[in-house]
C-alpha cells in the first residue's frame, strides 16, 4: 500500500492540531482554575456542577431570609422588654396607691405617673420595624394596630393573621405577630360571678381612674389584673425567644449543609493543579514532537531522494 505525501502532511498536521487543541484546553483550565471551561467539554459533570450550585444559592437565600426574620423579632423583644419594664413600674406604683393611708391628692399624684406609663406603653405597642412597617399589627403592617377612641381606651385594630416564610428546604417560620398576642385581654370576673374578656389598655385605664377616684375596688382588681398582663407580655417574649433561638439552630444547619456542598462542588469543579500541571507539560513534549516531525516530513520530496 502506497502513503502519498499528502496523507502524510494531513495526518502530520491533524496531530499537531489536535496537541496545539489540548494544550490550549490545558492552559485555559489553569488560568481559571476549573476542570471544566465548557459545559460541553463534560455535559455530565457541568450539570452536577449547576445543581449543586442552585442548592448552594438557595441555602444563601434561606440565610438572608434568617437575618431578616432575626432583626424583626429582635425588635419585638427589645420592645417587649421596654414595656415589661414599664409594667413592673406601672405595678409597683399600683399597689402603693393600694395604700389605705393614702390622701386623694397623693392618689392622684400616682395616677398621673400611671397614665404615662399607659401612654408610653401604647406608643411601644405601635412601634414600627426598620422597613416601616407597625410591628404588631398582624398583617395589615401599613395601619396603626391600638388606636385611640374618643371617650374610651385604645382598640385594637389590626388581624390576627400570621405569616410566614421558608428558612429551609422544609422549614417555615413565622415572622409577625397580633397585638394581641402581645398584649393579651385579662379575664375580669363580675360582680354577678360572670366572666368578661377585658383589653389590655382597658384594664389599665380601669385601674388608673380607680387610682384617680380613690376606689379601692377598682384599684384591688387592677392590682390583680396587673399581673395578668405580664403573665400573657411574658409568654409572648418566651415565643420570641424560642423563635430566635429556632433561627440559631436553622442558622447551623444551613452552615453545615453548605459546608457539604462546597466540599462536593470543589471536587467536581475545581482544578488538581499537581495534575494539571504535569498534563500541560506532557502536552506541550507532545506538541513539539508533532512539531519536529512534521519539520522532517515537510522536507521529504522525491528529489531528497534523487540528490
């Protein structure tokens, strides 16, 4: 079987070209530091590659959604801890104008202390988050939750709908609250052995009119009442506190999911420089055999032969 020049010139340059290819690849993989330059190069793989990092950007966004869930209810607590306070104070001055020996004009006196611990209460109750929105009102955050009523004590005027949003691949947490979950109606037993539901700012109103009046019934009732409203202000901080703690442990496991994720995708998608290096230099020895003995061939001619 005869083998032209020709046949001979083509495969010479096939190889070069083909050499000249991977060590380009080879180059190209070094400077960016991947396996893979192309989705082409290893479809296969450069899938794998962009399902684990779609996972990866979920978990990111499941972190930024923990943040804002954090900051909320740490504005919840540090409120609710301002009107615990308020509250404390609000009973220690109650049960002093309990005093029987007490004037009218000394009752009064605590009254008007007690009135703006109610009025500095019912501004924390209408506080407003970082982005605005009323903290406790449900989910009608535009509209003031407690507003005031002429001739009467403040009403709630928010829903008791609770939201939510997903902080993992199978985890949701809420991230609002009612008013009046928050600042929970007492139960007021009546004269008549009956039972009535009583507003938080009623019942302090209530008690601040009996300070006012010298009415030691109102003020006795309003004494018990008092601890009532802690009781259900206690409960709702322990709900935060439960969540933050929630959103802790949502945190780490978030973290240790990405940790595994980035330890997987590295070992698909990242370069073995050791590896790569030693390719590249046994493709560039390669290329330049090809290269030398496409220069000896390029120089065959039949009158090589004939000199």
């Amino acid at each position: 079987m005869k083998i032209s020049t020709h046949l001979m010139f083509e495969k010479a340059t096939q190889q070069m070209s083909m050499s000249q290819t991977n060590l380009a690849k080879s180059q190209a993989q070094l400077a960016q530091g991947k396996q893979i330059i192309n989705p082409s190069d290893a479809p296969d793989q450069a899938a794998t590659i962009q399902r684990l990092k779609s996972i990866m950007s979920r978990q990111a966004s499941y972190q930024t959604t923990l943040n804002s869930v954090q900051t909320r209810l740490q504005e919840e607590d540090s409120t609710l801890q301002s009107v615990s306070d308020l509250l404390i104070r609000a009973k220690e001055v109650s049960v002093q104008a309990a005093n029987g020996t007490l004037s009218p004009s000394n009752r009064k006196a605590l009254g008007v202390e007690l009135q703006g611990l109610r009025d500095q209460i019912l501004s924390l109750a209408n506080s407003k988050d970082s982005s605005g929105n009323y903290i406790f009102a449900g989910s009608r955050v535009k509209t003031s939750p407690f507003v005031s009523v002429a001739g009467g004590s403040p009403q709630y005027v928010g829903d008791q709908t609770r939201m939510s949003v997903k902080v993992g691949e199978n985890r949701s947490m809420l991230i609002n609250r009612s008013g009046t979950d928050v600042f929970a109606p007492v139960s007021r037993t009546l004269p008549d052995g009956s039972v009535e539901g009583v507003g938080f700012f009623n019942s302090l109103d209530d008690l601040i009119k009996g300070v006012n009046t010298s009415d030691p019934q109102r003020i006795q009732g309003g004494v018990g009442e008092m601890d009532k409203l802690l009781e259900g202000l206690t409960f709702a901080q322990a709900t935060i506190g439960s969540g933050l703690k929630g959103i802790d442990q949502q945190n780490s496991v978030i973290e240790d999911t990405v940790l595994n994720l980035t330890t997987t995708l590295s070992s698909f998608e990242d370069l073995d420089y050791t590896s790569a290096i030693t390719k590249m230099n046994q493709q560039m020895m390669s290329l330049e055999a090809a290269q030398s003995s496409f220069a000896k061939i390029s120089q065959l001619s039949l009158f090589n032969f004939i000199k």
